[in-house]
C-alpha cells in the first residue's frame, strides 16, 4: 500500500472525484490533524467558521485513519444522532469512491448500515468500525480508540445552566469508552459565552478550569487580525457583509469569529459592567457617618431583599432569595457592591441541629449582610412569601444589634418591564459598576443569557434592579456600626485614665 500524507489523500478526493480545488485553510486543518496524530497528541479542539469544510475534512481524516490501521474503531457523538449519522455516511461514501481505500470495502452489505459500518479488518471485534451516536444516548458497553465529537454543542444542548451542565456530565463518560492512549477529537463552534470550547475558566459558572484544559487547540476565524478573509473564494467582503446583516453581531462573532458570547443578542450586556476591587471605607466625622469607596464619597445606599423558600437558586428550578446592596454616589454612578443567594448551597434540615427555620435563619442572614455593609436600611419585595417577613426581620435586627430601617414593597410592574428601566440606560451610559465578588455568582451569567419573555433565571436581577429602581437611603443617616464606644456629643460616655493622684 502507497504511503499517503493526510493532506494527499484530501486532494485526491477533491480533485479527482469532486472536481474541486482545497482551499488553503483545508491544508492546514490536514496539516495540523497529521502533526498531532503523528506526534501522540490524542486531545485535539479543531475549531473554524460556520461552512467551512471542517466536518467533511474530520470525514475525510476517519476514512485515511481507517486506510493506515482498519483495525480502529471510531465512535462519532453529535447533539443529535441524525447529525452523528451524516458524518458516518459521508466517511462510508469516501471509503466506497476514494482511489486509495477500495481495500476497505466489506463483503457483506449489512455491514454497511446507516449508523454504523465495518470496513474490511484482520481482526475479530466486537465494536464496528465506525459508530454514530446522540449525545444523549447510553454509551455504556462502547469502546473505542478515536472518540470524535462533532457539534455536540448546540443552542439546544447549551442555552440554560442546566443544559450546560448535563452536556459536560455526558460528555465525561468519553472516559469511559476511549481505549487507553485513544484519540479524542472535539469539532465545533462557540454557541455561548459559557462555552465547552472557551480556552479560560468561568469562575461565576464555578469553574476552577476550561472543560477542554490541556487540549491541543486550532482555531481558524473567518477574518484574520488582518481582516483578511480564510476562504475568499467563498466568502468575499460583499458575503461577509450580508452574513453580519443577517445574522447579526453574537452570532456573527461566535459561529464566524469563534468568540464564546451568547448567540442570542442579549439585551443585557455583562461587558458593559465596570468592575472594581475596593471596599468601603467608613468613618466617622463631626458626629456624621462618612463611606468612601476607591476615593470617592459615597452619598447613598439601597439594598433589596427578594425572598424565596425554594431549593438552590443558582442551579435548581425554585426561585432564588437574593439580597443585594448598591451604593451611589454624588456623580450619578452606581456600584452592585455585594449580591448574596441565601438559599444556595444552604445546610439540609438534617446539618442543622439548632432547630432554626428557614425564614429566621435568611433573615439573620440580611441582618449580618446589613451590618457588615453599614447599610441604613432595607426594602423587602412583599409579593408571596416575603409579605410577613419584614416582622421577623426587624426582630433580627434588634437581637443583632443593627439600627436598620425595613422598608416594604409590593411589586405591580411586569419584571421584565422592571428588569429594563433598571439597567439598560445605566448599562449605555458606563454608570454601572461591579464589586469583583460579583462574578463568583450566578448574577453575570442571569445578565448575558436574559431576554425580555424568556425563560431563563433572572432572581439576581430581579434584586438588584429593585436597588437601582428604589429611592435610595441618604447615607448622612447611617448609623455607627455595633462596635467601640460612641464618642459623639451626648451619644454615651468615655472613661480615661489621666495618671494623676487627686
């Protein structure tokens, strides 16, 4: 058998049998593919624009695999088994017309089914030769020496938190079937900020790594740096154009330049947010209280309590009770200094021994978050549960020692409604700001996947927009914290040891 370079083999198919020419970003791809399968490299990321080729070329790359060592097994997963089933029938169309694979064909037709074919092997297995599955089905009992996932990233596999995180547990059982020392090649494109492809963590996701760490990575954008197109014999400047018209910026930037945001236009932009690292200063001066924040003065405070009794809010389907603290200053600015889910990852009535309920133990949770951010008062959101808490909530006040006010609120308007006079104005004018801490919750990943009428979790910004919607508390009334003496005028007394002997 002649010796073929993965790249000859390609330009065989291409201009023998389909009368075409390779483009240059095809070579590449064969290049790079041949370098890595040559060189051991066995966790690969091939990721390049939408129409590009790369799935054909992937087909391509599994029938020259199979024309070096038939004895592989190769197992293509895909958000869908129709769409595993196109890549099986193109490789099994490759391998029946290629000039260098006729050796390949089987004598027996039923080997050469639709979802699955073997190709002519010396050895006895029990696996075939090639295996199209969805990502949903049950992969126990395969085995396989190249496992290559093939857009199992889709909007339906990846547009809500829960989806996300069943598509990384199923994709863990690769594991499981990959033979060890098998190849594992992933092909796709971004369909979300939060990404299975994205090349850094995402702490508020509650990740410690990127779910593909430590894989060799290609990645070819449509436009380069130099805003040259990768394939301008199909995609000049007039179709890149019509492509951004029609389809418009995060879908342009995430299937075409390959950049992880949400597909869909959020009307929230999580970039907009100003991130800070400072905290506030308090002190006090001539019998006032006084915060300053990274220099600035501080002229005023709101905090919003939206309760729930539900399970987790950031990963379960129960509402979220989530408190939140914005403090503003004299120039119109606005800074989410603190967000806090009181319901998340709290103890089970069984870790609990103190007998406490659930509404005590939220409700000394906003007294301590009151007291450790001097915030003069609260407004608690009254619709549902939340009508009697302000009651319990004053007395947790009163046993911890914190001179906070209770404020209620029902809410009338629609929270979509709510949710856009909040923050789009602020968003547009850079006059929102952000505590770091705030990207260790689930609030950033609420602003980028939100949309007016749809259906995913919005209780973070349900309490801050209640902050950034309600008349704030001037902080000229904050009260001292419940700490050291008072030494203002009439406010307690001081006693000092002079050292002298009257």
């Amino acid at each position: 058998m002649i010796a073929l370079t993965l790249a000859e083999f390609i330009e065989i198919w291409n201009h023998e049998i389909q009368g075409m020419t390779t483009p240059a970003h095809h070579y590449r791809i064969a290049r790079w593919l041949q370098a890595c399968w040559d060189g051991g490299h066995r966790q690969l990321l091939l990721m390049a624009f939408r129409n590009s080729g790369k799935s054909t070329l992937v087909g391509l790359f599994a029938a020259w695999l199979l024309r070096g060592n038939p004895d592989l097994r190769l197992l293509v997963l895909a958000a869908d088994l129709a769409l595993a089933q196109k890549m099986v029938r193109n490789t099994r169309r490759i391998i029946e017309r290629h000039p260098a694979t006729p050796a390949l064909r089987p004598r027996r037709r039923d080997q050469w089914a639709a979802e699955r074919f073997t190709v002519e092997r010396p050895g006895e297995l029990r696996d075939p030769s090639m295996l199209a599955r969805g990502i949903q089905a049950n992969l126990t009992g395969n085995r396989a020496d190249v496992v290559i996932c093939d857009d199992v990233e889709v909007p339906n596999t990846c547009d809500t938190a829960l989806k996300r995180a069943d598509l990384r547990a199923r994709l863990g059982e690769v594991e499981y079937v990959l033979c060890p020392g098998g190849l594992q090649l992933y092909v796709g494109t971004p369909h979300t900020y939060y990404t299975i492809y994205a090349d850094a963590a995402r702490p508020e996701a509650g990740e410690q790594a990127p779910f593909l760490d430590g894989f060799t990575r290609l990645e070819i954008p449509l436009l380069g740096p130099d805003g040259e197109s990768a394939w301008p014999e199909r995609f000049g400047n007039r179709s890149i154009g019509q492509i951004r018209r029609h389809t418009g910026p995060n879908k342009f930037a995430s299937q075409m330049q390959l950049r992880p945001v949400n597909i869909i236009d959020s009307r929230l932009d999580a970039d907009r947010l100003r991130p800070y690292d400072g905290e506030p200063d308090y002190r006090e001066c001539g019998g006032r209280a006084e915060l300053t924040l990274e220099g600035r003065r501080l002229v005023s405070a709101s905090c919003w309590w939206d309760p729930a009794f539900g399970g987790p809010g950031a990963t379960g389907r129960a509402d979220g009770s989530v408190v939140a603290a914005v403090y503003g200053d004299g120039d119109g600015r606005r800074f989410l200094h603190r967000i806090r889910w009181l319901n998340r990852d709290r103890p089970s009535a069984p870790d609990r021994d103190d007998g406490e309920d659930e509404a005590s133990r939220q409700c000394r949770a906003v007294a301590a978050f009151l007291a450790e951010l001097h915030l003069p008062a609260v407004t608690v959101e009254i619709n549902g549960v939340g009508r009697f808490l302000p009651g319990l909530l004053r007395r947790a006040l009163a046993r911890a020692g914190v001179g906070a006010a209770v404020t209620e609120a029902a809410s009338t308007t629609a929270k979509d409604r709510r949710i856009l006079e909040a923050f789009e104005a602020r968003l547009a004018a850079g006059a929102l700001y952000a505590h770091r801490s705030v990207w260790d919750t689930p609030f950033v990943t609420e602003m980028r996947e939100w949309q007016p009428g749809g259906r995913s979790r919005d209780d973070g910004l349900d309490a801050v927009g209640g902050c950034l919607l309600s008349d704030p508390v001037r902080l000229g009334r904050l009260p001292p914290p419940p700490r050291g003496p008072d030494w203002r005028p009439g406010g307690g007394t001081f006693r000092a040891d002079t050292g002298f002997d009257l």
